[in-house]
C-alpha cells in the first residue's frame, strides 16, 4: 500500500435526501478504482452530511491531492474546499485520552 495523505473536502452540491448519497458514492468509488488502478491510489474514508444544510464533507486518503482533484474532477463533483487534515484519535480508541 502507498503511504496516503489524509484530505478533507467539502463537494459543492447539496443533498436534499439520503436516498442522494449512494450514487454519488459510487461515483466517488469508481472513480478512486479507476485512479488506483492507473497508480494514484485514492481512497473515500468518511462523509457526512449537515442536516439544515445538505452540505456533503468527505475525507479521502490520496496519493497527492492533485491526483484527488482528478478524482473529484472525474466524478463530476468539483469541490468547494479541499485541504489536507490530520485524524485524531477518538476517546475509546488507542491512544485516546479520558
């Protein structure tokens, strides 16, 4: 496996219901299936969406952020906001504190 980067992104699209989300997942899917095989692995973590908002964020672990652009580029789902995050580790996990 490559050694990934973690980035946070936010999609410029909102969704008005769940039902939404698993075309665009598997959008996103074939799309980080298609770079992966081409050697520029990425990869959907998470996502989550905001209730009031419909506002889709998604983190990715990715080669380069430049080959997630080409993801998001790919899946026709151009980003408002992509930078690079750290993940922290929650509470109940290793090397969480309480």
């Amino acid at each position: 496996m490559t050694n990934l980067s973690t980035f946070a992104t936010e999609l410029r699209l909102n969704l008005h219901s769940l039902d939404e989300w698993p075309p665009i997942r598997s959008m996103l899917s074939a799309a980080g299936e298609r770079s992966t095989a081409n050697g520029r692995e990425v990869q959907l973590v998470r996502a989550d969406v905001h209730p009031r908002t419909g506002r889709l964020r998604c983190v990715f672990a990715a080669v380069t952020s430049l080959a997630l652009e080409e993801v998001l580029e790919a899946a026709h789902l151009p980003p408002s906001l992509l930078e690079p995050v750290v993940e922290l580790p929650c509470l109940d996990q290793p090397g969480g504190h309480r």
